[in-house]
C-alpha cells in the first residue's frame, strides 16, 4: 500500500468518524465568567461534561 492509498484510507476513516460526532457549543461571558473558563479550560471539558450529564441524568 502506498502513501497516497494510505492518505485515501484515513480520510475515509476521517469523515465516518466526524459523520458520528455532534458537537456542542458552550460560549463564557468573558466579564462575568472568566472564572469558569479558567476551570474549562484547565481540565478535559468535553470528558466532564460527559461525566455530569450521566450521574445528573442517568441515575
């Protein structure tokens, strides 16, 4: 298999796996929430979020 096979392969893989993600978008008001984007920003806020919504949710 050569590098251009290889290149065609991963952008396949590439775009079925984006076809199976949704992304959120969560905004921070600079002037009143700077703080909790310092927390967001210092841990895997994708990964927590995760984690919240389960022990909120699926309990």
């Amino acid at each position: 298999m050569n590098d251009e096979e290889k290149a065609k392969r991963q952008a396949e893989y590439q775009r079925k796996y984006e076809n199976k993600r949704v992304v959120k978008k969560v905004s921070f008001n600079l002037e009143n929430e700077g703080d909790l984007l310092e927390i967001a920003n210092n841990l895997d806020f994708s990964q927590w979020v995760k984690e919240q919504i389960r022990k909120e949710f699926l309990k």
